[in-house]
C-alpha cells in the first residue's frame, strides 16, 4: 500500500521523503514496478515523444591521476594500457561523428595531466570553429573553478561529473582518501553556476551502498536538478580492488530510472552502455523505464578495448558507424526513432 502511495507522489510532481524512497527500492513488486515503468516512460514521451537524442562518446585519455577503488582505469592498475588522443586524433572523430549524423560531441578521459587548460581550450576552441552547431559535452574529472569557467569560455556547452553516490560515509569506501564528496558537489554546483549543463549521476549496486544511500542520491538529484543525469550498474573490473564484487542490479537500475525521470521529467537521462553491458536488450528496457538518450561510441577503434571502467564491455569492437546503425535499429524495435540534432535540456 505504502509503495503505491509513494509511486503516486512521484506521479503528481511530489518529493517523498528518504525512508519512503528507500522502502520503494527494497520492496517494489512486480505490479509496482510495471505502474512505475509506465507512469515513466508517458512522462518521458509527454516530454520528447518518442524521439531519442544521440551524444558521440570520444574517450579521449586512459590515463588517470586518480585511484578510484572501482574504475579499471585507476592509476594503481598497472595492467591498464594508456593512450590519449592528441587535438588531431579527436578532430578527425568529431569530422567522422559528424558525417555520422551526431550534433553532440562528448569528450571523456581518466583526469590526465597532459590536457592542461591551454591544450584542452585549444581543442575546444577549435571543435567550437568548425562546427558552430554542435553541441560540445567534457567529461574530463574535477579541474577546479578557473579550469571549468576557462573551457566554458572556449565554447564548451555541457560538463558530465558523475557524484558516485551521495552519502560522504559510502563516497570515502569508493575512493581514496584525496577525494572527497564535498570537493564532488561543490565541482558540481560550480559548473552550474558557471553556466553549463550539467550531468550528476551515480553507479547503482556499488560495494557497501544501501537503499538508504540510493534514496539520497535521489533527492540529491532533485535538489542539484542536473540538466543530465547518468546511472548504470557497478560493474567488477577484474585489476581493481572491487574484482570481487557482484554487479549492480538491472531491476534496480530501471525502477531509479523510471523515479528520476517522475522526479524530474525534462532531465536528459542516458540508458548506459553499463546498461547495456550487464542485460543485452539493456539500453531498450532503460528507454521504455523513462531514458531518452543514447551514448554510441565514436573513440578510434584501436583504443576502444583500453578504455576499460570495467570488464565485458559492449561495443569495444566495432566501428561508429556501426553502433549508430545498430543502435537505431535497437531503438526502432521498440518504437523509438533516434533523431540528430544538439538535444538541449529544456525546462517545460
Ligand atoms: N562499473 C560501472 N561504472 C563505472 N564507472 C567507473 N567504473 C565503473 C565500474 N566498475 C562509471 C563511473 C564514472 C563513469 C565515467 O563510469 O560512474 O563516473
Ligand atoms: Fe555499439 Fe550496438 S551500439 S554495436
């Protein structure tokens, strides 16, 4: 009875309470989770139709300063193989993903020294040159205010930081002592302030992390109001302290997609390629659970398998081109329709 009740908050624009959530995520049943995934994906076609807006993902570092216990790009593993791509190499996937129809480039790396705010501002400013239209997305870690303001300065349009969890207790079992919470939101209130549009998320199932704990990354997405929002499951990486973890729930992953999407309907809500890793109709179920947007990979395919998070992941092996068309036919499968174009946030 008492899920019900929340679930018909969560319809009508209402903010439950933490234990509220907390109860929803560990007592859903069957029948709940179908009114949730349906009261889902209405508000998310009442908001883009059935359009799903694509972002090319150019992982442009495997290098990382930092030593995150889960990430397989995590400095201790020496076991990574390390490249990066050079202003050159991430022009000509920009020139390739535009021919591929994307308007959205996303620049992903581990934190690496190599892209000091000059080296990133030049790459920046020139992607902002040739392609006026484009929309450009970092994802390149905690720089500090001045590094964000300058690449937000240099044409930048959007900057994806996820906080990883939102409890400070759980964040210090995830990372190592350098890193903390505090410094995470306070990167992610600056990149708002400076003006970009900003992604928050969370890994869903990570070791030690309680339905309490997911409850607060919920309200904590309803207080930031990120314009982006990515979560997909913990997935072990077999050279990091986590090898030994179980992955993260599907069923799980879909019922917080379905509450983000009811607690904030115009949030632009990726359905992961983490997603898709741990079920392989993943990226559909996250779609029809509330998800609009989609992330194909654009990186060179020589690099593709060292741009490791973690182990088995999908699309590693093939050619842009061919996730776009595979993803597209995934999409229309299930009445979909990618559509080009920058997919802005907009508040309705
Ligand atoms: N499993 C799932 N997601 C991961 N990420 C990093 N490592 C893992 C993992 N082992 C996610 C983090 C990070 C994003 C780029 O990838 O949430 O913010
Ligand atoms: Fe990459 Fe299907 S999306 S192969």
């Amino acid at each position: 009875m008492s899920n019900i009740n929340t679930i018909e908050k969560l319809k009508n624009g209402t903010v439950p309470e933490k234990n509220e959530l907390a109860l929803l995520l560990g007592t859903i049943t069957a029948d709940e989770k179908e009114l949730l995934r349906l009261a889902a994906q209405e508000k998310a076609q009442s908001v883009f139709g059935n359009k799903i807006f694509i972002r090319g993902l150019i992982e442009i570092s495997s290098y990382c300063k930092n030593d995150c216990f889960y990430c397989g790009l995590r400095r201790s593993n020496k076991n990574a193989v390390r490249y990066r791509l050079d202003k050159e190499r991430i022009l000509s996937c920009c020139e390739n993903g535009y021919r591929l129809g994307f308007r959205t480039f996303v620049l992903q790396g581990g934190e690496d020294a190599y892209y000091t705010d000059e080296v990133m501002c030049g790459i920046v400013g020139e992607i902002r040159r040739l392609y006026p239209e484009c929309a450009i997305t970092l994802s390149l870690g905690e720089r500090g205010y001045k590094s964000f303001k300058r690449l937000y300065e240099a044409g930048a349009d959007r900057y994806l930081l996820r906080h990883e969890t939102a409890n400070a207790e759980h964040y210090s079992k995830l990372h190592p002592k350098s890193m903390t919470l505090k410094t995470r939101m306070e990167s992610l209130y600056a990149l708002k302030e400076i003006g970009f549009q900003t992604g928050a998320g969370f890994m869903v199932g990570s070791p030690g992390q309680t339905y309490e704990n997911l409850a607060e990354d919920l309200l904590f997405i309803s207080e930031l109001k990120p314009q982006m929002c990515g979560i997909g499951p913990f997935i072990p990486h077999k050279d990091t302290p986590f090898w030994d973890k179980p992955a993260g729930a599907l069923e799980t992953t879909l019922v917080l997609l379905s509450v983000i999407r009811l607690l904030h309907p115009c949030v632009l809500l990726p359905s992961t390629t983490a997603l898709g890793t741990i079920h392989p109709k993943g990226r559909e179920l996250g779609i029809l659970h509330g998800a609009n947007v989609v992330m194909p990979n654009l990186s060179p395919a020589e690099h593709r398998k060292d741009y490791s998070l973690y182990d088995n992941k999908i699309c590693t092996g093939d050619e842009a081109a061919e996730c776009i068309r595979c993803l597209s036919n995934r999409m229309k499968n299930i009445g979909y329709e990618i559509v080009t174009g920058r997919g802005d946030f907009k508040q309705i």
